[in-house]
C-alpha cells in the first residue's frame, strides 16, 4: 500500500484525482473490494466475503459503472464454491451487503429528493467531462 501511495503521489494523474474524487474512491473501494474477495477465494471465510459485497456496494456509490462488479463477485463466488464445496448461502452473503448498501441509499435518497433520481446521468457526464483528453491538457498545461 506504501508503494501504491507513493506512485500516486509523484504521478502528475494525481491532479486529475483531485479534480474528480469519485475516481479516487472507486479506486480505493474496488481494490479493497478485490482483495477481500481473493482473501475469500483462498480461505472460504464467509467475513471475507461479506467484506468484499460491501465495498462493491460502496464503489457503485461511488460509480454508478462499478455495478458490472456484482458479476465479477458472482463469478469468483461460484468457483470458490465449487473448488472448495462450500454451501450455496455464500451466494446470498456475496449479495447481501450489496443490497444493503443500495437500499440505504435509496432510502436516504428518497427521504432528501423525494424521489429515485440516482443523478446517474450527471454523475456520467460530469465525469467524461472532467477525464476528457482537453480538459486534462489544461489541467496540466494551465489555460
């Protein structure tokens, strides 16, 4: 992790990680998320995997695109459960926190809007544009 930081400290994309927090946080959950979910494959330790559902869940918080992540989840699950013999409620402990996660977040959402909107459509847009190749040379390069 050290090593991750520092990389990213002396990367001139680092700027552009300060433009857009999101990116940074997808990052950061999706990593932590993957390395649950590895830790689980190697031991079949249900806490490994719940661990790695939630930080799924917080990455599509994050971004709306990280939802392609639950697949992966899914994926990595069945073959533990099968290379391993494990019961199929793994299947359910992998979905769980998700679904958590998700249902707190739409429930604050319609308590504060009124509505469902996720503000996907804003959260894509305000994210090409940040990461778009122009907007990026005049981040680095000033105006």
């Amino acid at each position: 992790p050290l090593i991750a930081a520092g990389l990213l400290l002396i990367s001139p994309h680092y700027y552009a990680v300060l433009q857009n927090q999101s990116d940074a946080l997808f990052i950061s959950f999706s990593r932590l998320g993957l390395a649950c979910i590895l830790r689980y494959y190697e031991s079949g330790q249900v806490r490994r995997l719940l661990w790695a559902s939630f930080f799924v869940g917080l990455s599509i918080l994050c971004r709306f695109e990280a939802i392609v992540l639950i697949g992966s989840l899914l994926l990595i699950t069945g073959a533990a459960i099968k290379k391993q013999h494990l019961s199929l409620k793994h299947l359910g402990a992998a979905l769980l926190p998700i679904a958590g996660v998700m249902v707190v977040y739409f429930t604050a959402s319609l308590l504060t809007h009124g509505n469902l909107n996720l503000g996907v459509s804003n959260k894509t847009y305000e994210s090409f544009f940040q990461n778009h190749p122009d907007n990026l040379i005049k981040l680095f390069l000033g105006p």
